[in-house]
C-alpha cells in the first residue's frame, strides 16, 4: 500500500534532505558516497535522504549523530517559523 504524502510535509521533507546536503558538503564531503561509506549506511537510502524522500525520527537522529550535530543544531538553519498571527 503506498501512502500519500501531502505536499506541505514534501516541502519539509525536501528542506531535510537540503539540510543533510549542505551539512556534509559543510563537513567536507563533496559526494554523498563517501560520507554513507565512512558512516556504515546505505549509500542508496542516504542519497534518497538528500533528495527529500521519508525517513524515520529516528534515523534522522543516526544521521545527525554521524554529523556530530544535535537536532537543534540541524533544525536552526533554514527552517524558520512564521510568525503566529495573533488574535483579534
């Protein structure tokens, strides 16, 4: 069964994988296969991570801990929150 993934959470998704993108490039490793290599993870799968494709909570807490990064740390860059309007 596949499910079907609406579009606000594919635009968060794909500013994950942007997020791991920019940080590995950050770390040095200019191709995506290395960086899985070095960090014992499907080369395949973490390149789909980049690209926006779903994961677990918790490997993305495997990927950040192979970054040396804590969540916050990840999240403090390119995910701003809009303000909330305030009531009438």
């Amino acid at each position: 069964m596949t499910r079907k993934i609406e579009q606000h959470i594919k635009d968060k998704l794909l500013k994950v994988g942007a997020r791991l993108r920019s940080v590995r490039k950050q770390k040095g490793y200019t191709n995506y296969d290395h960086f899985a290599y070095e960090h014992n993870m499907s080369r395949s799968q973490y390149g789909k991570y980049e690209t926006g494709s779903d994961m677990h909570l918790s490997t993305l807490f495997k990927l950040l801990e192979a970054h040396n990064m804590t969540i916050q740390e990840f999240f403090s860059e390119g995910f701003e929150i809009p303000p909330k309007e305030e009531d009438s």
